[in-house]
C-alpha cells in the first residue's frame, strides 16, 4: 500500500512539473518571443543594410569581379556582341555603370547577404550535437531567434536590390535617351551628307572608322555612344574621349578598320564620293583622269570654291600630272600589275565639302575577268567613267589616213565592248547593283580626230549617235541596260578647256560628283546624249 501511495505522489509530481514547465513557457517565453522576433527581424534588415554598404564601399569580404576593359574586349562582360556588320568586338575602354557593374554589384551585395545568414547557422549547429536533451534549447530558443534574423536579413537584401533597380533605372533613362539622341544625329547628319570612310590602300568603305586613342595609341573602333559612353567614354589608359565619330574626328585621325591604315582627313565626316576610270591600254585614262582635274580645279576656283589636296602621296601624283597637261606632253602609262592607290581631291564651296577618290587602274586589269577580283573599289563607287578610245575602232582607223596620226594617238588594242563586258560582269559577279549606279561613256582624244577625215569626229553633244555610227551600237545598248543613267561626254584631255564647255575632260567627273552629292558645276554639257533607265521591280 505504501508503495502505491509512492508511486501515486511521483506521477503527481511530474505532472505538476510537466504542467509548471508548459505554462511556464505559454506565458512567459512565447511572450517573449512574440515581442523579441520582430525585433530581431529588424536587426536582420539593418544588417542586410550593413552588408551591403560595406559590399558598395569595401567591396566586401570577397573580391568581386570588376568589370575592366580588359574583360570588355575579350567579350567576358555580360555586354551583348556589337551588331555592326564585319565588327572586330568591343573596344577595350571602361563600361558605363548601368551596363555591367550595376549588375555586378547587386549580384555581389546579395551573395554577401546570404553568406552572412549561411554563416549565422554554421555557428549554430553545434548546439545540435550536444548530448541528453542539450539540444532543445538551441531547438526552441536560438532557432527562432536567428530564424528570424535571417527572414529579415534576406527580407531587407530583396528590398535593396529592388531600391538599387528602381535607382539604377530612374538614371538609365535619361542617360540611354541622351546616348539615343547622339547617336541618332550623328547618324543622320552624316547620312545626309553621304559620309564614309574610304581607304585608298584596300579600298574598303565603312561609315564607321576606327579612332586611335591620342593618349595610348590603342584602336577603338566604335566610338558611337553605347554602353562604353554616352556622352564620353574612357580608355584603358584612362584618357577620356568624345563619343560619335563627328567630334572623335576633331581630336584624331580616322584608319581603315581592316588595314588600320590612317584615312584622309574629313574621311566618314565629309561627303564621300568614290569615282574609277577605266578603259583598255592606252585608252587615254590617266591623261583624262589629270585634265579634267585641271580644269574643274581652276572651274572651282574660278566660282569661289577650292579643291585642294589632303594628302602628300595625291598632292605629288596631281602635281606631277598637272605639269604634264599644261605643257602638252604625254603622261607615262599606269603600271601594269600594280593596284592603284587612290588620287583624293577635297572640294570646298561655302558650306559644303566633299571628298572626291578617283581609281585609275591599269588596263591590263580590266581585260581579263581573272584579273580584276582585286578591284574592290568599283563595287563601292557611286558611279563610273568608261572611257572609249575612238582610234581602237575600226571605223575610224580607216578614215585615220596616214600612220602619222595613228602614231599620235598612239590607240588602244583591246576591243573596247569587251572591256566593258568584262567589267560589268565582274559588277555583277560581286552583286553590284549597277541599276543603282551611273556611267559616264566618255569618247576621249577628240582634240585628234579634227585631222580625221569624214565624219569620224563627233560633236560635243553627240557621243551617243557618234558610237551608233562607229558600230558600238551593243555597247550602248549594253551600257543602257545595265546602269540606271549613261550620260555621253565627247572630251579633249588637253589644257584649255573650260568645265562645263563643250570637249571639257572635267564634264564626266562633275556630273558623277554632282548625282553624289558634290554639285561643283552647273549643269555639264553631254546632257543630250544621255540615257536615263528606271529600275523595275
């Protein structure tokens, strides 16, 4: 009975142990937790806060990645590939913040941010390893505690990073339409212009040229405003360069983006236009090339205007040939073999200014269809001169006479429809679009035929009736066919002949400049003869 009794008073003991334990806990603890969480919710968003200004400031307690120029140019920094045709990949100048840090650095702030939580349990898990009933206390005090810590820790990291968006966006906009706006008018202003650069040595044409840095010499070859700089952009090297190629051209010289060879000055800024001559051996391209030169230089002069010279190497080869011209000798033949560099003239009138590129390659190119691949410059030229030696026809060799004359004109001996088929196929071949372009047929040595016999001379304005009645009837109708306008000049590559008169040389290379942009002369003369074809489509 007495151990009954016993057994009775200790369940009765537990029980009120037990009873004073849960009540202990229901009124007093959770109480406390109740007004402890919250508190320590907040202390999680106060360090969510910490951590990140000490990630903004210090950079944390793990590097972060910063995004250099170094990482720009090898394309490891989140940037998207450049969408300009033929691009060499980004230049290697520091990135605006909007682009790649910001999000670099909010990245970085929320994976310090959970580091800390991460730690915080680290920390606690030990209490869970003790032994007997050690670990409930951990379990029912410490977890909530630090539970609570890491839901506002992680709470107020979100809140940051969506406060650091809402700012980095309240800035990009005003940036990305200050960037959109430069962009835009240089593009069109230069558009408007016809601007490009143009290379003489490999003859590639690109709106967008590459700029060397003044402060390193490192290339940079898109300078428009972009995610390297709206309004400025800053190298490697730490020199700050404008963007838009309109005012980088004011501090540096533009070069070719494939040969990195330094282009003319006002090249991608200036109209650009892009003229060859070309013709059989000995038709008479290099004298027209220098006289009419001559000419429209002193035509220009004449009405107030300059054309003048940009570059030593084209100031030379104008010189020379100028001399040659006045003095009425023979200029020496193009060599054979060897690609042309080209012969650039800048024309100034008020206002208005235009880079003018003439090719004259030797024959020898143009006779065979192998051995004109390396021409690039016709598939960029906005148009062309064909020029027609008379005394390679044979209708005028039989009228010609005594050898005397035929010495004098000392005339080509390629068929000169063929020159032109094979040219015009080579055009095509390289997807040319000639309907878009314009011909100038150009009847040279006119100034010869005056002792010819017959009606072997044609008159200023009758270059095309005059090649019907030689028998170059295909050719007309040939040329015509493949280009949207053929005008028809009849020239004398001599001293003396005023632009814009009747036998001028510099007829043909006006009338091209002026339909791309460059209007040096009234309206030149051959106007009759043309031939002016819409495309269909």
């Amino acid at each position: 009975m007495v151990y009954l009794l016993g057994i009775a008073a200790a369940l009765v003991g537990i029980y009120v142990a037990l009873w004073l334990t849960v009540a202990g806990f229901l009124w007093l603890l959770v109480p406390a937790l109740v007004v402890v969480l919250p508190a320590l919710a907040v202390c999680g968003v106060l360090l969510a806060l910490v951590v990140a200004a000490r990630t903004l400031v210090t950079r944390g307690l793990t590097a972060p990645e910063v995004i250099t120029p170094r990482l720009v140019a090898k394309g490891k920094a989140g940037l998207p590939e450049p969408r300009h045709p033929g691009a060499f990949g980004r230049d290697r100048a520091w990135p605006v913040y909007f682009a790649a840090q910001a999000r670099t650095d909010l990245g970085q702030v929320w994976r310090e941010i959970r580091g800390a939580v991460r730690r915080g349990w680290v920390k606690i898990g030990p209490v869970f390893h003790y032994r007997g009933y050690g670990w409930i206390p951990g379990l029912v005090v410490v977890c909530p505690l630090w539970l609570s810590v890491s839901i506002g820790a992680l709470a107020g990291g979100a809140a940051v990073l969506a406060a650091g968006a809402l700012v980095l966006f309240a800035l990009w906009v005003p940036w990305v339409l200050t960037a959109g706006f430069l962009r835009g008018t240089d593009q069109l202003v230069r558009r408007l212009r016809g601007a490009s650069g143009s290379c003489p040595r490999c003859y590639h044409v690109d709106s967008l040229p590459a700029f060397a840095c003044p402060g390193c010499g490192r290339l940079h070859r898109d300078v428009r405003p972009g995610r390297l700089g709206a309004v400025w952009r800053r190298c490697d090297c730490g020199r700050r360069l404008p963007t838009t190629v309109l005012r980088m051209a004011r501090i540096a010289s533009p070069q070719c983006p494939r040969c990195e060879l330094r282009l003319r000055d006002g090249a991608a800024v200036l109209t650009d236009i892009r003229i060859p001559v070309f013709g059989p051996v000995s038709a008479g391209k290099t004298r027209l090339v220098y006289a009419g030169l001559v000419a429209l230089r002193d035509a220009v002069a004449a009405a107030g205007g300059t054309l003048g010279f940009v570059d030593d190497e084209s100031r030379a080869a104008f010189d020379h040939g100028a001399a040659i011209i006045t003095s009425g000798g023979d200029t020496v033949k193009t060599p054979a073999g060897e690609l042309p560099t080209a012969l650039t003239v800048r024309y100034g009138q008020g206002r208005r200014s235009a880079l003018l590129h003439l090719f004259d390659a030797a024959g020898e190119f143009y006779a065979d269809r192998d051995d004109n691949t390396m021409l690039e410059f016709l598939d960029h030229a906005q148009g062309l001169v064909f020029v027609v030696d008379p005394f390679s026809v044979p209708w005028v060799r039989d009228q010609a006479g005594t050898a005397e004359v035929l010495a004098r004109a000392n005339p080509a001996v390629e068929d000169p429809e063929r020159v032109y088929h094979v040219t015009a196929q080579r055009l095509r071949d390289y997807g040319v679009r000639t309907r878009k372009r314009k011909l100038a047929m150009t009847i040279v040595k006119a100034d010869l035929l005056d002792g010819v016999s017959g009606d072997a001379a044609p008159a200023p304005d009758g270059g095309r009736d005059w090649l019907m009645r030689a028998g170059l009837d295909n050719l007309v109708l040939s040329a015509e066919r493949d280009f949207g306008e053929v005008r028809y000049f009849v020239v004398a590559s001599v001293a003396g002949k005023r632009a814009g008169s009747g036998l001028s040389p510099a007829n043909p290379l006006a009338w091209l400049a002026a339909g791309a942009g460059a209007v040096m002369l009234p309206e030149p003369s051959g106007r009759d003869g043309s031939r002016e074809v819409e495309e269909t489509v």
